[in-house]
C-alpha cells in the first residue's frame, strides 16, 4: 500500500491489470487510471483502497484517486478462478510498462488454490465485469480487512511454519 500511495503522488490515480504473459511474464501491472483500456469481460479481482491500514475495514467504497480497481483478463480469470491471489510486492526490477519500475520494487502475485469448501462458496458467486463498471455499478464493501502487512498472513506458503 505504501508504494501504491507513493505512485499515486507522483501519477495521480492508478489502476492494475494482472498481465496475461507475453512480454512482461504474468505480473501485476500498475499504470495510471485510464490507461490500459479495460475490456467487457475483464474480470475485476478487487478494490483497493489507499485510505485504510493494515488490518483496517473501510466503511464505504474508494473512489477517485484512493481507489486502485486491480483486473484480470476474463479468459486468464477462468484458469485462476480457483485461486486465491495476493498482491505482494518485493525488491527487483518491475516491468518496463509498471509504474513501479524506477523504484527498484516489483509487483508480484502470489496465490494459493483455494480449499474445496471456499471453490463451493464462490460457484454462485457471479463475476463483476467490465461493462459493469462502465455502466456504473460497483462491488459491494467488503466486511473483512484484506490488506495485510505480509503476504503470507493472507496466503501461507504450505511448509512454512506461521509465527
């Protein structure tokens, strides 16, 4: 969140699309809001918000510059749909297309397959699409924190021992 807050003072309003391969691997990629044209069936994996902390729960949608809509391609959602991703960052070389190159970070996902119980939970759920954000629809607020100081509090790595 803290490099996210930093690109937003140099960029102004961001968004993230989790690169499909090609060129730049399968990274998340961070550009100014409006850049990168979403598509119809671009799958929008979340919301996230510039306002909260670490373990905060906001009370209402971002918008504007605190919000960073974070996107999938629909037919890249389809194989990932069973897995959980989490939005990491770590020191390196980002993508020559990612605003976070110059800052010697890098975006990376992370992911663990979600359990068999969690897959059964999200069959009904329908994903939120492109064309509903362009005709001004929005998810709802979530009612859990989901920004966490480690990657590994929200997606532990099998084998390692929590602390």
């Amino acid at each position: 969140m803290d490099l996210l807050r930093k690109l937003r003072g140099a960029n102004g309003g961001l968004m993230m699309h989790q690169s499909g391969g090609c060129c730049d691997g399968s990274s998340p990629m961070c550009y100014p809001a409006g850049e990168f044209i979403v598509g119809d069936r671009d799958v929008l994996l979340g919301l996230l918000d510039l306002r909260v902390a670490v373990d905060e729960v906001g009370t209402d949608l971002p918008d504007g510059d605190d919000a960073v809509a974070v996107w999938i391609s629909g037919s890249q959602f389809q194989a990932w749909k069973h897995t959980q991703l989490v939005l990491d960052v770590v020191p390196g070389r980002g993508s020559g297309f990612s605003l976070e190159t110059p800052e010697g970070l890098r975006f990376l996902s992370r992911g663990r397959a979600f359990t068999a119980e969690e897959n059964d939970l999200l069959a009904d759920v329908q994903a939120f699409v492109g064309v509903d954000w362009e005709e001004g629809r929005r998810p709802p607020v979530p009612d859990e924190a989901i920004v966490v100081a480690e990657a590994v509090d929200a997606c532990p790595v099998p084998g390692m021992a929590l602390q």
